[in-house]
C-alpha cells in the first residue's frame, strides 16, 4: 500500500511539474505577445490556457481518486490536499498570462505597453518568466532554496508593480486613459502571477520542512 | 460512523454559512466605505478580513482532519473537497472586498469614487452586496435556484465592467489618471467578487444535484 502511494504521489508531482511547465510558456509568450503587440502569440497563450485548465480538472480528478482509494492520512494527506491547492494556483498563473496577453489583442493595431514603462514591464515580465522557471524546478526538486529565490523575485515585481503606479499618478504622466487603463491591469496581472507562485513555493516549502506557514492575505501594492 | 459524518458536514456547512456572514458584512461596509470615502469603516473592513482569514484557516483544518479521521469516499469525499475550495473562494471575496475598502483609504481625503461612475459604482456595489446575501442563503438552504439568481446578478455586475471601461475609454471622460486608476481597480474587484461567488454557487449547485460543471477560464470583460 505504501508503495502504491508512492507512485500515486509520484504521479501528481509530475503532473503538477506538466502544468507548471505550461505555465512557463504560457508566461513566455504573454510577455512576447505583450511586448510586441503580437496577436498570433496571444492565440497561442490562449490555446494553451484551455490545455491548463484541462490538465488541472484532470489533475484534482487524480487527487481526489487517491483520496477515496488510499484514504491518507497525517503528512500523506496534507501532500494529496496540497497538490490539490497547487494546481488551482497554477490555473490561476495561467489565468494572469491569458490576461496579460489579451491585453495585446484588445489594443491591436496598437501598442498595449503604454509608453514610459516599457523597461518596467520587460522587467516585470522578465521576473514573471524566471519565477514560473524556477516554480517548475522547485516542483521537480522540492528544493526549499528554490523558495526563496521566488521570494526574492517577487519582491522585486511588488516594488515594480509600486513602481507602475507612482509613473501612472505623477505629475510627469503623459498617457491617454487607455494607457493608464493597460499599465493599471497589465501591472496587476503581473503581480497577482507572482503572488500564485509565492503561495505554491509556501506550500511546497512546508511539505518538504513540516513548517507551516498560514496563508497571508494579499496586500495591496500601490 | 455515518451519523458521525452527517454531524460533521453540518459543522463544515454552519462554518461555511459563518464565513459567508462576515463576508457580507465586508462587502457592505467596504461598498459604504468606498461610496463614502469612510476611512473608519474602510478600517473595519480590514479588521473584519483578519478574522475571516482566521476562520478559514480552521474550516480548512476542520476538512482535513474530517478526511484523515473519517476517510469519506464517493459523494461524501466530493462534499469535503468542495468545502476547502468554497473556504477559498470566500477568502478571496473578503480581499476583494477588502482591496475595495482599501481604495477610500489610499484617495482620503480625496474621494475614491471617479467623477460620472458614481451610479455605476452604487449599482455594482448593492449587486456585489446582494451576490453576497444570496450566497449565504445559498449555503445555508443549497437551493439550487439561488445559484441561477446568482449566476444572474453576476451579468449585471459584468455588464457595469464592460460599462466602466466603455466610460473610461470614451471621447466624454474628463478623469484624471487617478481616477481612470481606481475606476479600472474597483470595477476588477467588484467583477472578480462576483466571479468567486459564480464559483462556489455552480460548487454547491453540483452538490445539489449532481450535475460536474467544470471550472471554466474566467474572462476578462473590457
């Protein structure tokens, strides 16, 4: 029985290493496609979010067959519970990508990026990327510095994201209402993206220590 | 054994329909606090969040040890694993409602409202507050009929999105960039309040009847 465990829990860490590592494209190209007012690569960002939502469904059917067939307990149970949670976060990750790539379509011919903030949204994007890349290994490794690395990043898109907002209300601030409408949202989306990423590296950090950190509520940044 | 489980979901559900409770009190206070640029009730709001926060943490382990202990299968496991996820679906209401009040305190003295939304926001505001008053009653009775009412607000509210936006963007908006700001933040928590509720109305309406609706992609409406 415990074998079969094994191999269940194997399952879903592989599972949930599949999704992450659709997350990671999806991020990619929504960032590409952000960047670049390009609408081809939003279709493909948005394709690939019906294939996430697919594999997540997919994925919380396995957790809960492990559930009812394995019936965990202790430590066994908050893993099959947890992964449960990861994969939600995951859709939601690749929700924010959605988002932000659709931002691209909504302004086609135009620009989304407003102008001034290209640097910080290549930044932000930049740091969304790196932390979906590392989310996916600390979900192969389990590795708890991993965890903090993410921490680290997302710290960085808070102070870009504050950032955003300063440019947006200061008395330099140029842009029509529809480029303060896209730096509001495209800065929000980026954010929410690394504040899923933070919330799974929290769990993984406390299945791979058994310390539990309780999920804090998500400040606000502006 | 099966008594036992029965009494158990009652727990789980009476803890649910608290939850829901406090998050209609937040969603009013936050909805006067925003309208009012009432920076005392925008205070309780999040005073209120910590508590709501608190409470699912404990619904959460509730449902966990229920699983460790109780080892439900079939429908009864499917009910214990809703909960969890509708505990999370009403922890995110309480944000929204929460980044909602903190908009007032962010503009005081300065009003949160934008200029020419003001009807709008007084409109989406009394929905979110009604989605709220259903969902509760929803819990408590899992009447399927409170999630079409729901479901039906929900388009109202997503329709005054769209209608933010259409504002926002027009030839006629006269707003300053931090008023095209919190228009665009306001009008994204309202709808994304809405949206959790959606979510955990189809949730309890499987569970009524049996019928999966899978989680669809949300879409962003502007």
């Amino acid at each position: 029985m415990r074998e079969v465990f094994q191999q269940s829990l194997r399952e879903v860490q592989d599972r949930l290493v599949e999704i992450a590592e659709l997350v990671t494209i999806s991020i990619e190209k929504a960032t590409q496609s952000f960047g670049n007012s390009d609408v081809a690569v939003a279709e493909e960002v948005i394709a690939n979010d019906n294939r996430i939502d697919q594999l997540a469904i997919e994925l919380d059917e396995l957790a809960i067959d492990i559930l009812a067939r394995q019936q965990p307990v202790a430590r066994d149970l908050r893993i099959v519970v947890s992964a449960l949670r990861i994969s939600a976060s995951l859709e939601r990750m690749g929700d924010m990508a959605e988002h932000i790539a659709q931002l691209s379509r909504y302004r086609f011919p135009d620009k989304a990026v407003p102008k001034g903030l290209r640097t910080t949204f290549a930044e932000m994007g930049r740091l969304d990327v790196s932390i979906a890349r590392k989310l996916t290994e600390l979900l192969r490794t389990q590795d708890p510095r991993i965890a903090d690395e993410i921490r680290n990043d997302d710290d960085d898109v808070d102070e870009l994201h504050a950032s955003v907002f300063e440019k947006v209300l200061g008395d330099t601030w140029k842009g029509e209402p529809v480029a303060t409408v896209d730096a509001t949202l495209a800065s929000r989306y980026h954010e929410r993206f690394a504040d899923h990423a933070v919330s799974i590296a929290k769990k993984v950090q406390y299945l791979a220590t058994g310390d539990w950190i309780p999920e804090a509520t998500t400040p606000v940044h502006h």
